[in-house]
C-alpha cells in the first residue's frame, strides 16, 4: 500500500474513532469509559497515520506518549501536547478494566474529546 494510501486508511479509522466518542458522549454521557477509549483511539490512529507521512518508523504499539516523542523528532509543534495527551491515555487505560473503575467528569470527557479532535486535525493538515 502506497504511503498515501496508509496515511488516510490511518486517518479515517481515527475519525470514526473521534466521531463515535462525539456521538456516544451526546446519547449516552455516562458510558465515560466507551468516550475515553475512542479519544485515546483516535489520537493513537491520527500519530500513526502523520508518522508514516513523516516516513518515521514505529513499533505496534498503543503508548500515546511513544508515538507523540516520535512525532516530536520530526514536528516540534506537537511538543505542548505531552500532558493532554498523557491525561486522556490515562482515562483511556484506566477504565478499560472493570478492577479500576473510575468516574470521569463531564470536563474530563470534554477534555479528551477535544484533545482527539485537536490532534486529528492538524494531522489532517499536516497530511493534504
């Protein structure tokens, strides 16, 4: 699959990602864990799609952090981004679980909806 080709599968999986958190946090607010999960998704999906548009390399992995130091070599705007970004990794990873139930706050669901939405669209910016 030609590098153009991947950038935008990578970034249409990370719209639906964001456009099911979207939904599911204007339906169904209090399934905090399903928002939270789909924003870490679409921020995973968007880093991935600008790094193989910025020829870098990575490993398979879902670390957030890890994929924005990636991007960071190659695009230091990215940089202010560490500590949204770690937040919503943290609100994805700790609800997933049914041992390590948290309730988020509107603001934090919020929060993270922005951020994916954020992240998403300067990847697509930065790719066409």
């Amino acid at each position: 699959m030609p590098s153009n080709e991947l950038v935008q599968s990578w970034l249409l999986k990370a719209a639906r990602d964001l456009e099911t958190a979207k939904i599911v946090a204007s339906h169904m607010p209090d399934f905090d864990d399903v928002i939270a999960f789909h924003c870490q998704q679409a921020i995973e999906k968007s880093l991935k799609g600008y790094l193989v548009f910025l020829d870098v390399e990575f490993k398979p992995v879902h670390d957030l952090g890890y994929l924005l130091n990636l991007t960071v070599t190659k695009d230091g705007s990215f940089d202010m981004y560490f500590e949204e970004v770690d937040r919503v990794s943290r609100y994805a990873v700790q609800i997933r679980y049914p041992d390590s139930i948290i309730n988020l706050t509107s603001s934090q669901i919020q929060e993270a909806i922005t951020m994916a939405d954020l992240i998403f669209t300067l990847v697509k910016e930065k790719t066409f």
